[in-house]
C-alpha cells in the first residue's frame, strides 16, 4: 500500500460527512476508513475513479464499545505501510433525532443522541490514541476533530440533547489536549464549529413547527436569504484547518456564520 495518510471518518454516507470524505479520497496518497451504519456507493465510484485507498466499515455508533475495539484490532494488525499522518474526524450524529422540548422527547431519542454524538467519539477517540502510539513514536503525526457546533454554546429549546452532547464535546476536547500536549508524541486535537450548513438537520429544523421548535423561524431565514454553505464549500474550510500547521494550537474552532 502506497497511501501515507489515513483518515478515520465517522458518518460520511450523508451532508458534510459525505462531502468530507469525497475531497479526501482524490488527494493523492490518502486512504479513508469510513465508519457508519451502510455504506456508500458514491465514496465506491470516487475511489475507483480515483484510484484511492477506501475501507467502509458498517457500525452501529450507538454501540461504539465494540467499534472502539474492532478499531484496536485493525491497528494491532500489520499494516505494510509506515503512515506519515493518521487522523480521526469524529463527525457522526445520530439520524433520527427528535426536535422538542425534552418534555415530550422519547427516551430513546435522548439516549440515541448522546450515545452516537458524545459517548461514541470519546470510546473511539481513546482507541484510536492507544492504538497508534506505536505509529506515533515512529513519526507519525497524529489528529483528531471533533465537528462539533454553535449550539454548543448557544442554548435553544428543543434541541437540548444535541447542545449538552456538543457542549460535552468541546470540554472532551479541551481536557484531552491538555493529556496530550504534556506526551511525549501527543496527538493534536480540535473541536471545530462549521457553521450553518445545509444539511439535513437544516431541513428537519426548517421544517419542524414553531409550536415545538420556538427558533424555526431563525433557520427558515438563513436558508431563503441564501446564509447557508453547501456541505462541499464546509468540508473544503475544514480541510484547510485540518491539513494546516496551525492545526491543535486553538482547541476550539468556530468557522464564521
């Protein structure tokens, strides 16, 4: 295997994901390990197209003990390649969460959004750290980002479970890149907010009624007066964070509106 960066993605079957892992697989010696519930049929043709390095695995994040150590065992293997830089972008959030005060919010949507938007990138984050020291201590640079977002800070009603798991999120990120930056090979680590997005999220805020959803008619606006990025212009500012020298230096990274 020629590939001399890898880049660990959760959820990037959809939105900003997606657009994420398409503009990694045509740079030149990069591989991508994608990780979500199916796979994608469109990262298949770009990486065929491309002549890139692509694994898809098929998980459930909301059982993210077991991804965690299915990760562990993959770098406990041979790998035929000495990797230059190996990342991990924890960007999955669960699908099918409930927009309503929490009141009236179904339990298992509660635990869905937590397990799959902050319990799953901690587990996997600590495995990924541990299983590449080895990697680390032979030279290679290790990242991890956390996309995280502005709700993490901004309080709305309705969307409790999704704020506290990004608000948990970004305080993850801020411990952890204190452990690392005292290592001796510690890895770089951001939580980054990418701003408004048109994603599907978008949609299912733009579409839920004000009775449930009192700020509805906030993200109504951004989307008809065209505030929006597309997923593709996101995941390219993302990048460009991701891939500078700078990246780490600032923990916490807030894209601008």
């Amino acid at each position: 295997m020629e590939s001399a960066v890898l880049t660990i993605i959760t959820g990037a079957t959809r939105g900003l994901g997606q657009a994420l892992a398409t503009q990694l697989l045509v740079q030149p010696h990069a591989c991508v390990l994608q990780i979500s519930r199916n796979a994608s049929e469109a990262l298949t043709q770009v990486a065929a197209k491309h002549g890139s390095c692509l694994l898809q695995w098929q998980a459930d994040l909301a059982d993210a003990e077991q991804v965690a150590m299915r990760l562990a065992q993959w770098f406990d293997k041979p790998q035929h390649v000495k990797w230059q830089e190996i990342r991990l972008i924890n960007n999955a959030a669960a699908q099918h969460e409930q927009i309503a005060p929490v009141v009236t919010t179904l339990p298992g949507s509660l635990r869905q959004v937590l397990r799959v938007d902050l319990e799953a990138p901690m587990l996997l984050t600590a495995a990924f750290l541990q299983a590449t020291e080895t990697s680390a201590a032979q030279g290679a640079v290790r990242k991890v980002l956390n996309i995280s977002s502005g709700l993490a800070r901004l309080a709305l009603g309705s969307m409790a479970s999704y704020s506290a798991a990004k608000a948990g999120l970004d305080q993850f990120t801020r411990c952890l890149a204190q452990e690392e930056a005292v290592r001796t090979h510690g890895a770089r680590v951001c939580s980054l907010h990418p701003g408004v997005i048109d994603t599907g999220m978008q949609l299912q805020m733009r579409q839920t009624g004000e009775a449930l959803f009192p700020a509805a008619g906030n993200f109504k606006q951004l989307h008809s007066s065209g505030r929006l990025r597309s997923a593709e212009q996101a995941a390219q500012t993302i990048l460009q964070v991701l891939e500078g020298p700078h990246f780490g230096k600032q923990v916490i990274v807030e894209l601008p509106l």
